[in-house]
C-alpha cells in the first residue's frame, strides 16, 4: 500500500473517530440534560406543593443557604424571613385554589431557569379574586443536586 493510501486512510479513520466522539458527547449532554429537566421539573412541582402545605422543612431542602425571593412588589426576601412567611402564607392568604401551567425550563452547564405561571382564586371578604403570576426560579446544581437560589415572581393583572 502506497503512503498516501496509506495517509488517506488515517485521515478517514481519524474523522470516523472525531465524528463518532462528538455524536457520543452530544448524546450524553442529552441525556443528562434529560434527566436535568425531569429533576427541575419534580423540583418545581414540589415547589409549588411546598407552598400550598406549607412544608417549610421539605422546601428547606430545596432552596440553596443563598436564596432570596424577589417578590412582585419588588421586595427583596431574604432566605429567613421567606422561610417564615411561607411557613403561614398560603392559610393566610385566603386562596382557595392555586395551580401552575406553562413549565419552560432552560439549562446553562450548572445553572438553569424554571419559568411557569400561576392561576389562583383567592377570597376575601367574601369576595372571589381571581389572579396570576409568572415566575422564574434560578437554580445552581452543587455537588450533585439542584437547588433554587432566587425567585422571581411578576404578578398578571386580572382580565
């Protein structure tokens, strides 16, 4: 066999390989960021149950020792006084029905955004109010695990 047969088949040989490496990489970055979004997903269902039961020791478990909660006054929560609030917030509040639709969730290497919308009924004083928001959660993936480092939350005005 010639040198250059010989040069052209180990040109071809090495673009198999590189092809066949970059296909394999790009099939596990899917994966991952498969099981990525199934774990935020159940992170952001939890969230929201967190929130109706008022389980502030499973929601301790979620959010990172950074955490704050941009309200949709604009308020700036720290992790503390959210954890308190959420504690009584939802009994206190009045709502009779709160649900979240819409889930769109985007990976950045160890960061990622989960954005969804709320619909809810609330009734004070005798009167129903029906409202929204849209809110994104920020999470971080540390040693393994995501957990939720902001909250942003954007009130929709009634219809």
């Amino acid at each position: 066999m010639s040198v250059v047969k010989k040069f052209q088949l180990l040109i071809c040989l090495l673009f198999l390989l590189t092809s066949y490496l970059s296909f394999s990489q790009s099939r596990n970055r899917m994966t991952l960021n498969n099981t990525d979004i199934k774990e935020l997903s159940s992170l952001n269902a939890q969230f929201i149950k967190n929130f109706t039961t008022q389980d502030t020791m499973a929601h301790n478990q979620i959010i990172h020792r950074d955490f704050v909660c941009i309200e949709s006054s604009g308020a700036i929560v720290d992790r503390d006084e959210y954890l308190r609030e959420w504690a009584i917030s939802y009994q206190t509040s009045g709502y009779t029905s709160f649900e979240y639709t819409d889930e769109f969730i985007r990976i950045f290497g160890n960061m990622a955004l989960v954005r969804s919308r709320t619909a809810y009924t609330v009734l004070k004083e005798g009167v129903t109010i029906r409202g929204g928001s849209v809110y994104t959660d920020t999470y971080v993936k540390e040693n393994g695990k995501w957990l939720c480092v902001q909250a942003q939350i954007t009130g929709i005005k009634p219809q």
